[in-house]
C-alpha cells in the first residue's frame, strides 16, 4: 500500500495532484481514517495504481498522410505554371 506522496514522488507530480486523481475518482484509494472528523488519509493498492497508469497510457497519434503535389503537364500555360512553382506572376 502507497500514500498518496509516495505515489507522487513515483511519478513525478505534486502529493495534491494526487487527492485530486482520489477525488475526482479517476484513482482509487481507500480512506484509512479512524474519525469523520479527521482529515482523510488514502492509501493506494500497487494493482489500483498500476491500473491507472495503464488507463492514462500515451497514445501516439497516427501519422499524417498528405497528398502528392499535383504535376504539372506540358500544356499548361507558364503563368500558371509559375503561379503553381510559387514564383511571382505579376
């Protein structure tokens, strides 16, 4: 079981970060405290946080495909043919 700035110093964030990943429920955790009157104190099972970290994998994103640049034909004006080269046409 990790507490919470266990968890942080692990990966590399501030301990509240971590409350809020319990808070908001995308990090289970369990409430060790004996009162309701005391402040919550979680403790965080290794298969909870493993769990997490799978769920918050970096994806990388699929390769851009671009389109070939359209060729330029033996009839095709020369103005236009600059224009399409970029150069100045006027």
């Amino acid at each position: 079981m990790l507490t919470p700035p266990q968890v942080a110093k692990q990966l590399g964030v501030n301990p509240d970060k971590i409350r809020y990943w319990i808070i908001s429920g995308e990090l289970k955790a369990s409430n060790i405290a004996l009162t309701r009157n005391k402040r919550p104190q979680y403790v965080i099972s290794e298969a909870d946080l493993a769990a997490f970290l799978e769920r918050r994998e970096v994806v990388p994103a699929p390769a851009v495909v671009r389109k070939p640049r359209r060729k330029l034909s033996e009839d095709t004006p020369d103005h236009i043919g600059r224009y399409m080269r970029g150069e100045r046409v006027f």
